[in-house]
C-alpha cells in the first residue's frame, strides 16, 4: 500500500481511517500487506522515526520524511524505495492523486509494463476540478493525468464515485466497486434525550467542499423547530471564524472540535439525525459510523454512500439546496416513528453488511484477479 499519509494521521480525515482499516482487515485476513508512506500530519510532522519499519495493528508500516509541507508531499526516499522493492509485491495499491508520490509512482509502474491499482479517494471528481490550482489540474489532466490513469486498475467505492471516473478518465477504463473497510464498534453508545429539541450532528472536516455554510443559513431560516447543532471537526481558522459569524436564528451551535474514540460515537448515539449536504463525496465513512449508532442521516445527492441508505430506507437523500434542506428537516422532525424505526433497524443492518473481514475477503478476491496483470514483465 502506498499512500501519502497513515494513521495517526487523523488530519486528514476519513481516508486515513478506512485505508488502515482496509490493511488490517487483510492482515487478519492473512494477507501480508506493507505499507510506504510519510510523517505528514497536516502542517506538523507525525513523531515517528522515519526510515524504519512499525508494526502498528499487525500491519508493516515504514514512515518516510517529506521535504515539503501542504498537499504535495515530496518524499524522494519513499520512491527510491519503492524502486528498489517494487519487484516484491504481487500488487502495488495506490491511494489518493494529485500528489507526487502517487503520480510519479503510478508513472514507475507502467515503466516496469505493470498495472497498479489506484484508489482516488475522491480526488478525482467535478468538485476537485473547479476548486484548488483548476487551471493547472485541467492541464495536467489533459496532457498526463488522463493517459496515466488509463493505464491503471482504478477502484472505486460508490456507483456516485464511478459516474465521475467515467466522465473524467473514461468508461473504458479497468474498474471494480468494492466499499470502504471500517471498524465499527459492535455498542450503542447513548441515546437523545426526550427534550423536545430536535438534536442534529455534523462530523467531518471542516471545508467548503462540506457544504456546512448551507446547513447554517437553513437554521436561520428555521423559527418553528427547536434544534441544536453539534459541529464536530476541524477546519481552516479563518473559515471556521467564519462560519461561527454567521446568523442561525436563535438555535443552539455548539463548536466541539474534533473528537476521536467512542467519544465521537456518543456524540453520534446522542444525536437525532446526522447531516452532511457535501457538494462530493466519494464515499462518506461516517455515514456509515452513524448509522451503526442507530442514527438516521440526512446527506446529499453527491455523498456516495447515499447508495446503502436508499437501498435499506436509512435517512434522507436530498439535493444540495437550502430549500430541500429546510424541507427535509422539517419532514424529518414530523416523522418520529421512522427515526425510530431506523434507530432500531440500522445498527445491525450496518454490522452484518460491513464486517471487516467478509468485505476483505472480496479485496483478496479482486487481488487476486488483477494479480497477473499487475505483475512486472
């Protein structure tokens, strides 16, 4: 496994968590797996010796020092390696794009005539091509990226997320669909109080590609129900400063920070409903850790974990809009008994659908597929 940052790399959000879900799964599962990645954390460094191996959950881990800071991550002795060891390993799995690491060793691969897998995570998507350096991504994409990405074996983990590789690399291109891994506490960690306040969670980063600002302008739009936001993760100061100016009528906000452990699955038990009207999401893993509380969710059309909660009837699944925002909210305050059903049917739900180990054995499976053609010539 290949990817720019590893646990505890917690900045960066949901990938770090399911990427080492995914390596420990398959190491349980039998699978020796290694992984190359750096000590970035954000704008600090992780406090690990670099240039050695961890063991971290049964899963080998060998940090190497980044030379820039930011999104780039610049790591010559994480390529070097993986030029001398490349040989080693039946597949290579690359996580994340637009970065050097996985660019220049997606290029490495097809040198050798071998087909890496590559896991975008997101990152390529209309959302990422209209924020951040878009002139330059465009060209990029245009004139490298697209060829480079042709010639891997891309996985993706929604029908939303393959709907956008087909509209940016092709629909030719060698594909599979398999979910996240995550480790789901198999407890309920509370329930909401009967207060009469509708209690709604956001937990996510905190980024304009979160779409929270929405989220704020329909509470202030809202006067007929009591409600109480919790806002859970970090962001950008000045965004963040921001969003907590901005005017929400007379509702409750509270600003938690981020929160990790089973303290952020009681704040999910305790919640009423979970909201997260992301303008992209390729997947949206904790979608998945709340309804494993018990706890219905109201997302957008754009989350790609909208898929498992229109198939089993989880929530509400609603445009990116204030007005179907504001809608939803209300037809959701209304409609006790499905939250009530859902709090009774999703925890179970979740747990048979995502065990760790069944989903790894369909990785092992597509590995084990791919395996000859991602083999040097």
């Amino acid at each position: 496994m290949i990817i720019p940052s590893y646990k505890p790399a917690y900045h960066y959000g949901g990938p770090i968590r399911s990427v080492a879900a995914l390596c420990e799964s398959l190491a349980k599962s039998g699978q020796e797996v290694t992984v190359y990645t750096t000590n970035a954390n954000g704008v600090e460094n992780l406090d690990v010796e670099t240039n050695q191996y961890y063991s971290i959950d049964d899963v080998k881990v060998r940090y190497f020092k980044r030379w820039t800071k930011g999104h780039f991550n610049i790591s010559p002795g994480l390529f070097l390696e993986v030029i001398r060891k490349a040989k080693k390993f039946d597949i290579i799995h690359i996580h994340s794009w637009w970065n050097p690491i996985a660019i220049t060793i997606t290029l490495f691969c097809l040198l050798l005539n071998r087909k890496p897998i590559l896991s975008p995570r997101g990152s390529v998507s209309s959302y990422t091509f209209v924020t951040r350096n878009t002139y330059a991504k465009l060209l990029f994409h245009k004139l490298f990226g697209k060829y480079l990405l042709k010639r891997t074996i891309i996985h993706v983990t929604s029908g939303e997320e393959e709907k956008e590789i087909d509209k940016y690399v092709g629909m030719q291109v060698a594909k599979f669909i398999l979910p996240n891994i995550l480790e789901l506490p198999q407890i309920i960690y509370g329930t909401p109080n009967e207060d009469g306040v509708l209690k709604l969670v956001f937990l996510s980063r905190i980024d304009p590609k979160k779409n929270l600002d929405i989220l704020l302008q329909v509470l202030s739009s809202i006067d007929s129900i009591p409600i109480k936001l919790f806002i859970v993760g970090k962001g950008d100061e000045a965004y963040e400063e921001k969003l907590k100016n901005m005017n929400v009528g007379l509702h409750d906000i509270v600003w938690l920070g981020p929160v990790y452990g089973e303290g952020r699955f009681k704040i999910l038990a305790e919640s009423d409903l979970f909201v997260l009207p992301s303008f992209s999401e390729n997947y949206g893993n904790v979608v998945l850790e709340a309804l494993s509380q018990g706890t219905p969710v109201l997302i957008s059309e754009s989350v790609g974990a909208k898929d498992i909660v229109l198939k089993h009837d989880l929530g509400w699944v609603v445009e990116s809009s204030e007005i179907a925002l504001k809608n939803a909210i209300a037809a959701i305050w209304k409609d006790k008994d499905k939250r009530l059903d859902i709090r009774n049917r999703a925890p179970g739900l979740i747990s048979r659908e995502f065990a760790p180990l069944e989903v790894a054995k369909e990785y092992v499976a597509m590995y084990n597929q791919y395996a000859k053609c991602s083999k040097p010539s």
